[in-house]
C-alpha cells in the first residue's frame, strides 16, 4: 500500500543573501500549508554579511549548505548526496547556478524553478551585448530541462515562448501586504519627522540598484526637469552610478543610499517612480502600490502588466525619456493620487499578495506530487 507523505520540497539557492528572489522564496515558504508540504533548503555557497537565514530559520525551515565556490559548481556529487538524506518529492531551483545543478545532475528528480527575469534583456543590461546573450542562452538550455519551469510573470512567459519556444507556467510575484500598508496622514508626517524629510513637500521616492538595469539618471534628469514646486525625491540603493548620481543630484534630489526601512519611507512617500528598463515582475513597485501611493513607470512590458494596462493606479513613460517623465510626472500632479492610491493597493490585494503567490506555487507542487505519486504506484505494482 501506498502510503501519502507530506510533499517535502527542497529549494536550491546560490546564497540566501538579501535580494529580490530570496525575498520571494520567504513569502513563498510563509503561506506554505505545512501540515501538506514540509519545505527545506540547500545553499551552494557560504552566506554574506547581508543574509536572510535568520528570517528563514524563524519560519522552521531546514538549511543546508554546500559551501561551494563559484567554480566548484559542477561538483554535483556533493548536491545528489544532501539531496539523499531529504529525500525531496519535488527540487526547486533557483537562479543560473541552481538550474544549472538541476539541469544536469538531477535528472531523475522532478524538477522546477523560477524564472526572476527575462535572461535576454537582463544578462543584456548587467553584462554587456556579447556577454549577456551568452549568458543567456546558456540559461535557456538549463530551462529546457527543468520539468515544471515557473515564470514570475506573464510578461516574463510570453518573452521566453515568443524568442526561444520555452513554454512555462506563471505564477506572479508577491508583496507581503501586513508590511506594506497605507498609512494615515498623522502617520506619514510622522515617519517623514523621524527620517528627516521635510512635512509638507510633494515627497517622491524611488527604490533599487543604481545600475543601468534600474536607469537612475533619467530619473533624476526628469525629476529635475519638471520642476515640481515644493517637492523632494528620495532615491534608494546603492550600485556602480552613485557618484554619477551624486553629481547630478541638486537640492531637490536626496541620494539616501542602502536602507533596511525601505516600507518607511514608501508610507512617508506621495508617489513612486521606476525608470527601469527591465523587470521580471517589480517587486519595488508592488510595494509602493501595497502602501496605497500612485506610480510614475517607465513603459516597459511588466510595468504595463501591474497596472494592467489602465490608468487607474498610475502614469507610464517612454523608457529612457526624461522630457517624457517630467511631462507624466506634472501630469499627475493634477490628477485625484488619493483614488489613484486606494486603486494601487487594490490592484495589490487582488493579485500580488503573498498569499495569492504562494497558493500558485503550493497548486503547481500539487500537480508534480501527483506524478510522483503515480509513478510511486506503478512501482507497486
């Protein structure tokens, strides 16, 4: 007789090193249903400075790792062996190094992952032209032969089948919206006192790397452009374009750096702005509309798609256009932000929840269970 266990799942991560898909993979093991699914992790390399294990070991989930090097990724004997002590009905990897190891070695395991981003544009813009469609077709073989591969988008989906035929399943990032909520206009001036911003400005703020994946300096030259009055921008993060960004900043610009309030200074905020030339699905932008504020975002296709190609919740602009953007952004100065708000949280609650995310991935782990179990029974008989 067959007997039915709990779905163990082991996750395959490089490092849980804070970053957009470690954070994911929290709200992602948060809504598991663990009296039917029992989650586990196995690390390739050592932990930075700025890791989450804690945050995941507070949620009871086992942590292993491998202690790799970079170039002592295809040691894949070392992977197969922890994987035989957990003993995993499905392996969910994530990341180039991880659907590499996945791809290869473990073939005779039912596999998933997901897909953070569209490899060709991301690679494109991190690693240069050349580089980065190397890279990028490398990773496309990986997916290839991965059994169940998860896009974090429909943006992401319909990019992978249009270009290289690779056919996934969606399932949307998520925001946890217990963190990210509105706040009252009291409770604005408040953290707006306590981070040191003036209390009755015009407050924009915009989050992430200062790269040329994220676009910063459109974003300043745009803000400074639309000559807003009575208003601040804030800019959070930090990358290679912060001197750059530091030169262009005026006293309307506040270049803050890295933070770890970044839902401190959403709330204390009237609006967010993305310049972003890429994005798998913007988790930075999901959660300033889950604290309720309007956005200003760059056209790309995945900002199109939280807003669902509407207005309600926000204002789009050419990529890479800042005449454009301090167009939109006067725009919106004279338009009702409050509704706007309320309708960006909304967008929110009815798609991007931790929760909904997490019901997609445990659905889609419920269909793989399946399988093993069928094939568990064939062996029986």
């Amino acid at each position: 007789m067959l007997v039915i266990d709990k779905v163990r799942i082991a996750y395959i991560v490089s490092s849980l090193k804070r970053c957009g898909p470690m954070v994911q993979l929290l709200g992602l093991i948060q809504g598991l249903n663990r009296e039917r699914f029992q989650p586990s992790i196995i690390t390739l390399s050592p932990e930075p400075e700025d890791t989450m294990i804690q945050s995941f070991l507070e949620n009871d989930v086992k942590i292993n790792s491998l202690g790799l090097k970079r170039r002592e990724s295809f040691l894949g004997g070392k992977l197969r062996k922890q994987l035989s002590e957990i003993s995993p009905m499905i392996v969910h990897s994530h990341g180039i190094r991880a659907d590499f190891l996945a791809a290869t070695f473990l073939q005779d395991y039912y596999t998933c992952n997901t897909i953070h981003s569209f490899v060709f544009e991301d690679y494109g813009l991190t690693y240069g032209r050349v580089m980065g469609s190397l890279l990028a077709r490398l990773h496309c073989r990986f997916i290839r032969r991965i059994i169940v591969p998860i896009s974090c988008s429909r943006t992401v989906a319909d990019k992978l089948a249009r270009s290289v035929q690779i056919e996934t399943e969606v399932v949307p990032n998520g925001v946890d919206t217990k963190v990210f909520v509105p706040v009252t206009t009291e409770e604005k001036l408040m953290l707006r006192k306590k981070l040191g911003i003036p209390l009755d400005c015009t407050l924009f703020v915009s989050t992430g790397n200062l790269s040329v994946l994220k676009d910063p300096v459109t974003l300043i030259k745009g803000f400074q452009q639309a000559q807003l009055a009575n208003s601040k921008l804030v800019v959070l993060g930090d990358g290679p374009l912060k001197d750059v960004l530091a030169k262009e900043a005026d006293d309307s610009v506040i270049i803050a750096g890295k933070v770890s309030n970044v839902h401190q200074y959403l709330k204390a905020a009237d609006v967010y702005v993305s310049c972003s030339q890429s994005e798998g699905l913007p988790m930075a932008v999901l959660e300033a509309m889950s604290t309720g504020i309007p956005v200003v975002l760059s056209n790309i296709d995945s900002h199109r798609e939280v807003l669902q190609d509407q207005q309600r919740a926000g204002l789009t602009f050419p990529t890479g256009d800042a005449t454009e953007l301090a167009t939109q952004l006067r725009k919106l100065m004279g338009m009702n932000v409050g509704e706007m708000g309320r309708q960006a949280r909304k967008i929110v609650l009815d798609n991007y929840s931790y929760a909904t995310m997490s019901k997609g991935y445990q659905d889609i782990y419920e269909s793989i269970a399946q399988r093993y179990y069928a094939k568990e029974r064939k062996q029986l008989l």
